[in-house]
C-alpha cells in the first residue's frame, strides 16, 4: 500500500526549477477541447462525404 502512494506522489512531483505558467480560462479550455475537435471532425466528414459521394447520372 506504502509502495503504491510513494510512486504516485513520484509522478505528481515537479523537477527543480520548473515554472508550470499561468493555468487556462474556462473559455479556453473549452475551445481547446470540445471545440476544436469538434470542428475538425465536422471538417474531415464533410471532405470525405464530398469526394466520395456518388454523381448523378443523367
């Protein structure tokens, strides 16, 4: 159990001199993670659908 603790406080520990910076706004977050991937599903789709789409023939 004592093992277990010891590697995860490990993982969460900092290397001396690191400066982690300021963290995100919400706003920013947000289109970094929901919008972002979101829009470039909706653009690889719509690529796709458009070039593969079967022609009309008269």
């Amino acid at each position: 159990m004592t093992t277990h603790l010891f590697q995860h406080l490990a993982m969460i520990a900092q290397e001396a001199g690191a400066d982690p910076g300021t963290g995100l706004k919400a706003w920013q977050t947000f289109t970094i993670f929901i919008v972002t991937p979101v829009a470039l599903f909706t653009l690889i789709t719509a690529t796709v659908l458009f070039f593969t789409r079967k022609k009309k023939s008269n």
